[in-house]
C-alpha cells in the first residue's frame, strides 16, 4: 500500500514572507478555511511571536477551522514558545514548531553560538515545547549546509527530547535532488530511534529544484512535506504544494506514495491565494498556471482527439477545473444562495452570508447570469473586508475620443460625505487622483492590473491594486460589470487596508521578521 505523505501548508506564514504578499486576518482566515477543503495535514498559521496580529491569526483559525492540525512557528526561545502556545489554545489539534540553525555559517555569524550550545538549546527548547503541547515539530534551519555528523547529532538529541516530527529545510534553497536523498538516508540510517519521529522537508526555490528536493527526500523516507500553494515564499518561494501533490497522485507507481489531497480544490486554492497575496501565477506554471492544460499543438490536438491519454498525463477536472458553471441568476434567493455556497464548500457566518448577499444581488441586477467565479470572487470580498474609512458613494466619469477624461467622485470619509471633481490622463487615472486628493494619501500605486473573471462582454472585471506606504504593501480587490467602478472599488479596499495597517502600527502591533 502506497505510504501517505502528510502535506505541511505553510502558505500563512513562509508563504506570507513573500515580499508585498501580507494578508490580514479575515484573509488568512479564509485562505486557512480552503487549505481545510484542501485537506492538507498540517496549517502552520503565522510566527504568534512576531505581531498581535499573527497571534490573533492564529488564534482565530484555531478556533473557526476544523480538519488540520494547527501550527505555530517558534524560535528557540522560551517567550517564543510561550506565545505559540498561547496562540493555540483553541485550536484541538496542535503543534508547536521551533527552529535553530546548525551550519556553522549561521552560528558563527547570525547566532554566536558554538555547535554544543546550539544543540543544548535546541534540546531545551523541544523540551519546553513537549511541556506545553505533545505534537513538536524542531528545524535544523540551513541543515543543507551543515556539517552532515552534526546535523545527525543535533536531530538524535531533539527526538530523544520528544519532537515528534523533525523537519530538515534547505533554507537557502542550496541542495540538489541526488544530494538531498542521500541527508534524509543517513539521518534515517544514522540517527538512534530515527523511527520515532516523522522526517519532514521544507524546500526552497532558489535554484528551482524546491519541488525535485522534496520529492527525493519522499523518495529516500521523508514523511512529510512542507510547501505552499502557487509555491510562493521567501525570495524565489517554497516548494508549490499543488506540484507535489500532483507529482505523487500522477507518479504514485514510482513513489508508492501519496498525499491526502482533495485535488479537486487545487484551482479554487491558487485562484484565492493569487488574488489575496496580488502574486500573479505564471501561465506557464505547473498545474494552476493558464496555460497548464493548453494544447496548441496540430499533432498534439490531434492525438488528444483520438485519446487523450496520448498527451495529457493528468485530467484538469482533477485539480478541479471544469467549465465555467452557470448557478444562479437575479432571481435567486437567499436560501439558494445559502445553498449554493454550501455547496461550493463555504461555511460562512450569517453576518458574512447577508453581506455577500447584498453584493449578490447587486452583480445580479447588471449580469443576468452568474457563475461559480463570479460567486467566488463575491465572497471572498464579502469575507475579507476591513473597517472602511472611505467608501465609495457615488462615481461619475466622462471620458472618449479626443476628450480629457475628467471624474466626479462622492466619497463618505469616517462618516463625512465629500464630493470632489479631477481630471486625468485616463478615466481610471481621473478617478485614482480625485480619490487620493480627497484622502490626502501618501502612497505609491506600484501595480494595477484587470482582468474579466468569467467570458462575455457583460462579465465582472477584477481589479487587483498594489499600494505602498511607509513600507507596509497591501493589496486590494474590487469587482463589478464596470471596471471603472471596480476600479475605484480596488484603490478604496487597499487605501482602507494600509489605513487599518499604519493605524496598528501606531498602536504597537509591527510585525518582526524571522531572523
Ligand atoms: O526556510 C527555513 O529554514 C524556514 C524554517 C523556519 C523552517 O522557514
Ligand atoms: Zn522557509
């Protein structure tokens, strides 16, 4: 029988490391709710120690998510551990996960510690953690380049401290596939009681090997697999969850292995995670990217006709992409509705069902007919949205050929209507320089991009904004049938979101990074 690899998703907290892909938490919260649907083995949810608001992260998906083990990021350090635990109190599956590095660089350099010192602190560390919570998870960070005797030393010294799963990454994203089997062989060969704990990796893309590293620690033992979906992370991201998970469902007659993965709510996942973070998937990415099961080619299309096995080694049904489905259209209800996103797999609160049906009943009344996109993308937004400060009352644009186009914008700013009238070099342009005059924002527009979320020239058009201020990144979505409109949705949702942001900053909540 197939070994069952457990899939470790650490979107909510590497994953979040990318640069300008912060989430705040009513996202995380909904991200953590798909990776559920997923059926991934393991959330690992934020670092509690770094913010109130990774704690608080945390916390709430330990609370509103059932199905995966909850995981809290920890460094060797007694109040780190402390604060993990205490951000998994609600959670009824939990595990504290704590790392030191191990190669020399990092301690003579970053951590001023001899080996004996770095490996009694790691064993104390594990113990502590083993005090609060059975399920402890310990990283050798940059095991990749560590002394290989070392390395075995350190991890038979934390499983006889009691981690239960030993977790190696190649933190720089250094080793190669024949060289990484050979660490996880030796480990599970060398290490006293090696079966005692579960090895696990955690790759990143630097070389763009993170997906072939991981796949040959499976090949050589590893039980586990850490990684993210659309493979975002720290500098060139970590190893893309939906790659592994389709490289040991497609090659399981080589890896005898597999994971628990629906993979039917893989395409769901990238598309939600893409929009969220504003990281756009390459069209030629494996798996979720656009052009992932495009074939273009005259002899390839005409095999596929006659078989499709001749060229395609997956289904894209599989990782859940069907044909747009019409569900529902003006007339619906609210019990269909209800329905329907139950269907879909959203288990939402009443107050986030009401406010999702106010926007449902608004794309109905301009689009007659709505599609499982245009639902996702209506409650996502109904989800993830922030205390708004600025709100769009009203919006008038004149704009055509050899005019300069000009925006007339009614805002309600904290509560105070205000009305103000731009030009710009665009209607989009108008309407951007009206809003930020009228909110005398600081901030950089670094992205703008729209794109139609179903076919037809009555579709909704997504807006995806990236703003910067005082070296915070948001970003910010808006959807409606009139991208002008969604426009300006989009550039209000960021500006609301980076407000919220510098407002918790003032009060004490700033993020500190992993060293
Ligand atoms: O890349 C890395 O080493 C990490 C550790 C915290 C596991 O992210
Ligand atoms: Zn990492």
């Amino acid at each position: 029988m197939a070994r069952m690899i457990r899939i470790f998703d650490t979107t909510l907290r590497d994953g979040e490391q990318s640069p300008g892909a912060s989430m705040n938490i009513e996202e995380k919260v909904l991200v953590a709710k798909q990776l559920a649907r997923l059926q991934v083995d393991v959330i690992e949810a934020g670092f509690a120690f770094s913010s109130p608001g990774d704690f608080e992260a945390i916390s709430r998906i330990g609370q509103e998510v059932e199905g995966p083990i909850v995981c809290s990021l920890a460094r060797a350090r007694p109040e780190d551990i402390k604060k993990a635990w205490e951000s998994l109190q609600k959670a009824s599956k939990a595990r504290i996960h704590t790392f030191l590095s191990t190669s020399d660089i990092h301690l003579q350099y970053q951590f001023r510690m001899t080996r004996d010192e770095a490996r009694s602190r790691a064993v104390e560390m594990v113990q502590l953690a083993k005090s609060y919570v059975d399920d402890v998870e310990f990283s050798p960070m940059d095991a990749t380049r560590s002394d290989l005797t070392y390395l075995c030393e350190v991890v038979e010294s934390v499983i006889a401290a009691g981690a239960s799963t030993v977790n190696i990454p190649d933190t720089v994203g250094y080793t190669t596939p024949q060289e990484f089997g050979h660490i996880i062989r030796t480990l599970r060969e060398k290490v006293l009681h090696s079966e005692k704990a579960v090895f696990s990796v955690h790759c990143h893309n630097d070389l763009g090997l993170a997906v072939a590293n991981s796949l040959a620690a499976v090949h050589a033992g590893a039980g586990q697999v850490e990684c993210t979906v659309n493979g975002i992370g720290e500098r060139a991201g970590n190893a893309s969850l939906e790659e592994i998970a389709m490289g040991l469902r497609t090659r399981r007659d080589f890896y005898d292995a597999d994971t628990r993965i629906h993979t039917e709510e893989i395409s769901k996942a990238s598309r939600l995670v893409s929009k969220i973070t504003g990281m756009v998937v390459q069209p030629n990415k494996a798996i979720v990217g656009a052009n992932a099961f495009a074939h273009t080619s005259g002899i390839h299309q005409d095999g596929l006709l006659k078989e499709k096995s001749t060229y395609e080694i997956m289904r894209p049904e599989t990782v859940g992409l069907t044909q747009s489905r019409l569900i529902m259209g003006k007339l619906s209800g609210r019990h269909a509705f209800r329905e329907e996103l139950i269907h879909l797999g959203y288990a939402l609160s009443d107050d986030e069902i009401n406010a999702a049906f106010e926007r449902f009943k608004h794309v109905a009344d301009q689009k007659k007919e709505i599609f499982e996109e245009d639902l996702e993308a209506i409650v996502s937004e109904a989800a993830t949205r922030v205390p708004e400060h600025y709100s769009l009352k009203g919006l008038e644009v004149r704009s055509g050929l050899g005019q300069q186009p000009e925006a007339m914008v009614e805002l309600l700013v904290d509560g105070q209507t205000i009305t103000r009238t731009k030009e710009g070099d665009g209607p989009v342009d108008a309407v951007y320089r009206t809003i930020a005059d009228m909110v005398q924002t600081k901030s950089r527009l670094l992205s703008y991009v729209v794109k139609a979320i179903t076919g037809g020239t009555d579709a909704q058009g997504e807006v995806a904004v990236r703003l910067e201020e005082d070296g915070e990144t948001v970003m910010g979505n808006g959807a409606d049938t009139d991208i002008i409109v969604a426009s300006a949705h989009a550039y209000l949702n960021a500006l609301n979101k980076i407000r919220s942001l510098l407002d918790k900053r003032a009060m004490g909540d700033k993020k500190i990074t992993l060293c």
